[in-house]
C-alpha cells in the first residue's frame, strides 16, 4: 500500500468499504446463529468507517 492518494480517492475508498461492510453484515445476519459473531463484527466496522465519514453524527 505505498500508492499515494488524494482525498477524494480516500473517501470514496472509505464509502465503498462502508457500503462493502453493510452488505456482508446483511449477509451474515441472514445465516443465524452461526454467522451471528461476523454480522457483530461487520456491523462494528461499519460503525467506525460511519464515523470517519460524519464524525459525532451517531
């Protein structure tokens, strides 16, 4: 990861791991119990990738 980015490209690469995150926790949610430690997980990521976005927004 040595590539330099600008801003713009950062915040769209953080808006498609957010959008990214939310389907795998959709995903997971829809497996049960068996994939109800992941969906938490995703679901936390989705959390914080929110608020990198739109800080204090939560």
């Amino acid at each position: 990861m040595s590539d330099v980015v600008d801003s713009d490209e950062l915040l769209r690469r953080i808006q498609r791991a957010r959008r990214w995150a939310q389907e795998q926790e959709r995903a997971w949610r829809g497996r049960g119990e068996e994939g109800a430690v992941r969906a938490v997980v995703y679901e936390t990521v989705g959390k914080v990738l929110d608020e990198i976005l739109t800080p204090g927004a939560r």
